[in-house]
C-alpha cells in the first residue's frame, strides 16, 4: 500500500513496526528502567497487588484481563468476551473491541500495547466522561498481570492487521510484530501464571500448586453479564470441554429473576429503572417474595461492594420513607400504627443496586464499600422518584407489598417478644448447656472445637473416638428445621437451633439502634437474626461433620444456611468448618489406605493392583471410633475445609435451590452438584 493511502492511524502503526529494527543494543532509557523496577515491586510484593497468592489472587488475574475488555463494552465497542481455560493451565481472554492501540505512545516511547502491559497502571484508558471498571482490587491493571505470568502473549486484530508480542514474567521477549492480516477487530491474551508465585498451603504448611476453578470463573462471569446488559461471555474449560454461555438482555432485572427463579415472587416483572444525576448513574431492580431473607447486593462500576455504602444508604432512606409515605397515604397503615422499620420494607427483598461514579472512594477494610457522599442523595432522590411512580402506577402489586411489609412488622414485633424470652430464660437458668452435649474440658474458646455431628450412632463413635480436653460432640437429629421457611421469631423455639445456640454458648445481644457490622451494612443480616455476641462464643471451631450422602449435604447445607444467615460474622471469622471423612477404604493385607477422593483411590488402586478390596463408605456410622478419630477429627492426619464467604448472590441462589418449595429442581440441583454443595463456599 503506497504512503499516500494510508490513514493517519496506521501511518502511526507502520511508524510503531519500524520500530522493528531498533539499534541492535538494547535501549535502557528512564522508562526501561522505571519498567523493570515496577514489575520487581510487583513480584515481590504480590499481595499488594492482588491482594493474596492463593486462589483468590490466582482469580484476580483473570478479572484484571476481563475488566479491560468490559471497559471496552462500557465504552461500546466489544459485544463479545469469550474466556477459555486451557489444557497446559494458562487462560486465554478474547474480545471483539477496537483492540490496544499499536502506535507509540509519547511518555513512554513504546507501542501503547507494551505500555498497557509493561507500565503499572498504565491501563487507565479513559479520562473522565466513563467509568473504569475494575476488579475488586480496583484495577492494578494488566501489566501486574503480566508480571505475575511466567508468559503472557497479546494478539491484537485492528487495522486489518494481527500484532503480537509475548513476554517472560513482564519483560518483553521482542518488539510488538506485526504476523498476519485479518478482518476481526479486538484483543487477546494468553498467560501462564508464575507457580513459582502462585500457590495454597495445606494442613502440613506445604505449598500445593493451585489451579483455576470453574465454579469461581462461571459466577463471576455471569455477574459481569447481568451488570452490563446485552454483554455475551462465553467460558470453556477446555480440559473438560465444557462450555457456558452468558447474555442478559435485561441486566439486573434478568440478576433479580435469576436470583429469585426458586422463589414465589409478589409481583412480576421486577421493578426496574435507571437514571442519570450529576453523573451518577443510578440503575435498580427490585422484587419482593414470600421469603423471610433479605438479599441486596450493591455495585460500583461493576465493582461487588459488599460492605455497601452511601449508595445503599441513599436506596434504604428512599424504600423506606417511600413505603411509608405510600402506606399511609392509601391507609394500609394506620395513624396509631407505628412506621414500618427498614427492615421491615427490606423482608423478602431481592434487590441490585448498580451505580456508575467517575471518581470512586471505596473505604473500609476490603475496601468494598462506597464513600462519596455525593452519591447517598443522588439514589435517595432517583429511588424515591421512580418508586413512588412504580406503587402509584401499579396499586394491586402495591397493596401485596405493604401486606408483606406489614406481616414483616408484626412478626418483627414477636420476634422481639421471643428475644426478650430467651434472654429471660438463659438469664434464669444461667448458661446451661443441653444434655447431649459431651463437652471438653479445656476452656479456652481458641483452642476448643465443636464437632455438629449427623445422627447418634456417629455421635457416639465421635465422643468416643475424641480428644477430650479439646474436642466437644453435638449430636444433631437428622434435619433441623429449614431456616428459610418459618416466621422469623420461630427460630428460637426449635429444640435443635436451641440446643446448638447454647451449645456454642452464642448470646443474644443487646439490641442496637443500627448494628455497624458489616453484615449489617450489607444488607444481608437479617432483622430477627440472633444478633449474636461472639466473645461468650465457646469454641473457635465449630466443624460440621455430616454423611457424604445427598442427605448429608442438605443438612449440611442447613447449618450452613443458618450460620450464614444468622450468624454471618462467624462465617467471617472463619470459625466455621466441614469436616472431610474419607470416601474409600482399600485394604490388602495388612495395609489399610482412606482415600478422600476418586482420584486418590485410582491411584492407591493402581499402586496395590486389584487383590485390594475397596469398600465405599456410606455414613460416618460405618467407621468406629478409632477410625473416625484416624481419619476425620486427629488435628494431626484430618483435613478440613474451612468455610468462607465470597459469593453471597451465588451462596444466596445455591441455599434457595436447596431450601425452595419446589423439590424436584432442588433433588435435581444436589445430585447434579453433590460434589459442588460438598465443597460449598458460602
Ligand atoms: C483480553 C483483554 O485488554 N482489551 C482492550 C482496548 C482498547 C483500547 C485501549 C484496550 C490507549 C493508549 C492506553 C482502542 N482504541 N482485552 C483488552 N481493548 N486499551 S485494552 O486503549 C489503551 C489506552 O494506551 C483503545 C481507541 N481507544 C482505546
């Protein structure tokens, strides 16, 4: 093509491939050097970066890619983001944007591609006017990635052209080069993350290589897809060739239906609007069921703000003085009646407030939740305009509403009565603790442990198979009373939540006006929750121990549920653990080997050839003491597995398919998920 005809945009891209030939010695100007020292400070503080070297920090990689391409979405030019984990353990991402610019850059005298990947938070594409999106470590940008890679390799399809350069742990293996034509537009990337970096430690503080887990890919994904409506993403493990598929053209509203497609709504289509003030985008959708739950999950710039904010703050002063000044108004609340509470408007909601800010502070420990007070006013005043304009539009979806609002208040106003009860009650029997509990004798709760445990006969093997001067065993009857299903001041009478509530030596604490704790602010405690004082907790490790049979995880799954959602801020603390019995036991001779997984079991099965027998456990009740204590509660040859909280819309939507009305889709979810509820993170 002759000089004449080309574009100013791919003059410059030839000028960035004349660089082909630079001086043949390497040029070590200011900016090499400021880039070999920024990718050193990232390799040897990860942590700073990504926040952890394990599998949350593996994840973060993944999310730094993805968000530059969902930038590209946000700036309206990729529709598709395709996500592919491949065999050799590298991820490939794909998008169909304008793909990274090719021609150099001023400050940094590199193409804009080896600036995006070499240069720390070079990725800062966009001055004001858009968002960046970022994840939750608010965008280190992909040269952190880069840094963290054994390899990384970019391709980019723009100007009818394919550039591509590839480096080693950050630093560049060769210019950007120019490989072939095409008529696709946008970027992809190719990375190994560094093992040398990357790795979790187990009960032996030995380091185990860790890998990309599906499961955490696929509900991130498809949050992304929800937050930005009419966004394909596509994600294939190729290993297992199996591929999902994301596209919501109704974005959060699509989120609240999915969220509640186990549940019985009060009204349909969700509520949804969206609105622009100073800047601020304000987008919501909300739906209320029959559920006790509150489910409120609050973004910025696509960003989960789990610990809320001034946008959450700003969307409850709204719900609640416009369901007030409504009910009044059509005399569904009488004058001697008294206001409904927040958490009464807030029973059974399922809502997803999403809001763009230019300038984002996010504050608190993890950073996750919103500080710009700008913002708290600006959803107050959007929400309650377009939700008074929704119940006035909608009087009969109205008036079940403030019926359910209304149930909420007197059921709050029981379930303070039975508070006080059980105050009184504790208060005169003194802290007893329930018969059938075998307690240990140390008294220190942080080296104490509770085993929850399914059924007699293994509660019997585990009192006698324990520890006694650090282990206590709680039989549990079969299932304790779904969470989920009963009227909020209810929970306190079952015998089973009683016993386990005064077991744990969990108190009830005095009510306070607002409860700060993050839970709280989240909007995901419940208002009758136990409220729970956690320094008269007597164990700092309560570890459900529960038959690996389709049973056993629901019960499972139940104490999970009731942890999770009245007693949230142990979860946090991660006092909370399920216990890991083995699956097989394959003896030959005198050598007896438990496998806790298929994959182990082949393996001894390989090594002991076929005279081994196998016998497959099917309850904790078929080992005996000295077995159960072999395998499953001696701190020094157990495994557990600690349950922590990270994907409370997910968790919300797995407890929901476990605890719904409709039997067969939760039958059908726990045989197909087993192995998943097994491992359930909450
Ligand atoms: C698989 C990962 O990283 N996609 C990206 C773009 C598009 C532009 C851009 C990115 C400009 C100078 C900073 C293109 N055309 N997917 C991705 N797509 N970065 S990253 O610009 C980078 C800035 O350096 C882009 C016009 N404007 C922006």
């Amino acid at each position: 093509m002759s000089n004449n005809t080309m574009s100013s945009d791919e003059k410059l891209d030839s000028q960035a491939l004349n660089n082909e030939n630079p001086p043949q010695e390497a040029s070590y100007d200011a900016n090499s050097i400021d880039v070999l020292e920024g990718l050193e400070a990232v390799r040897v503080r990860p942590g700073m970066y990504i926040g952890s070297t394990g599998p949350r920090g593996l994840h973060h990689l993944v999310w730094e890619i993805v968000d530059n391409s969902v930038d590209e979405a946000l700036a309206g030019y990729c529709k598709n983001i395709t996500v592919s984990l491949n065999e050799d353990g590298s991820m490939t991402v794909i998008d169909d944007g304008r793909g990274i610019p090719v021609e150099i850059v001023e400050k940094t005298g590199k193409s804009a591609v080896e600036t995006v990947f070499t240069v720390l938070h070079a990725g800062g594409k966009f001055g004001g006017g858009s968002y960046k999106v970022s994840g939750g470590l608010h965008g280190v940008g992909a040269s952190v990635v880069n840094a963290l890679s054994e390899k990384l390799e970019v391709e980019v399809y723009r100007n009818g052209k394919v550039y591509s350069q590839v480096y080693k742990r950050g630093i560049p293996d060769g210019t950007l080069k120019e490989i072939g034509t095409t008529d696709l537009r946008g970027t992809k990337v190719t990375f190994w993350p560094d093992k040398t970096i990357f790795h979790d430690i187990n009960e032996d503080n030995e380091r185990v290589e860790i890998f990309f887990e599906f499961d955490t890919l696929l509900t991130r994904l498809r949050e992304m897809s929800f937050l930005n409506k009419g966004l394909r993403m596509m994600i294939t493990d190729k290993a297992k060739n199996r591929t999902e598929e994301f596209y919501y053209e109704g974005g959060i509203a699509s989120y609240v239906e999915y969220i509640n497609d186990t549940r019985n709504t009060l009204h349909k289509p969700p509520v949804y609007f969206e609105q622009t003030k100073d800047d601020v985008v304000v987008e919501c959708a909300m739906q209320w069921t029959e559920l006790y739950g509150e489910s409120v999950y609050t973004f910025v710039n696509n960003i989960n703000t789990h610990d809320g904010g001034t946008h959450l703050t700003g969307f409850r002063n709204a719900l609640t003085r416009v369901i007030n000044d409504y009910a009044r108004k059509n005399n569904l609340l009488k004058e001697a009646e008294s206001n409904f509470t927040g958490e009464d408007v807030r029973e059974g909601l399922t809502a997803i407030v999403s809001v763009k800010v230019g300038n984002p502070q996010f504050e608190g420990q993890t950073k996750e939740r919103l500080g710009n007070r700008e913002v708290q006013g600006i959803t107050q005043s959007v929400v309650t305009e377009a939700l008074t304009d929704w119940l006035e539009l909608n009087p009969k979806q109205a008036k079940e509403v403030i019926t359910k609002v209304n149930q909420a208040r007197m059921a709050r106003e029981a379930a303070q009565k039975a508070k006080n009860l059980v105050r009184r009650q504790s208060a005169l029997e003194s802290s007893s603790l329930p018969g059938k509990l075998a307690d240990c004798s140390e008294k220190d709760a942080a080296k104490c442990e509770i085993y929850l445990v399914e059924g007699d006969s293994a509660g019997g093997s585990a009192k006698q198979g324990r520890n006694r001067v650090f282990q206590a065993i709680l039989p549990l009857r079969g299932k304790i009373l779904n969470v989920e299903r009963v009227q909020p001041g209810r929970i306190y009478e079952n015998t089973e939540v009683q016993s386990m509530i005064q077991a744990l030596g969990l108190a009830v604490k005095e009510d306070e006006e607002e409860n700060t704790g993050s839970a709280k602010t989240a909007g995901l405690l419940r208002p009758n929750a136990l409220n729970l004082d956690l320094s008269k907790l007597r164990y700092h490790k309560i570890i459900i121990m529960t038959d690996a049979d389709v049973d056993g995880s629901h019960i499972r799954t139940l104490l999970l549920t009731f942890f999770y959602r009245y007693a949230r801020p142990m979860v946090e603390k991660g006092y909370v653990y399920i216990a890991q019995p083995p699956l097989y036991k394959i003896e030959k001779g005198k050598r007896i080997e438990y496998c806790y997984n298929d994959h182990k079991r082949d393996l001894v099965l390989a090594e002991l050839g076929d005279k081994a027998e196998v016998q497959r456990y099917k309850g904790l009740g078929e080992m005996n003491a000295e077995q159960l204590w072999e395998t499953t509660m001696n701190p020094a040859t157990r495994t557990l597995k600690q349950v922590n909280v990270d994907d409370a819309s997910e968790a919300d939507h797995i407890f929901d398919l476990l605890m719904g009305e409709a039997v067969g889709p939760r039958r059908e979810f726990i045989e197909r998920n087993a192995q998943y509820v097994t491992n359930l993170d909450i």
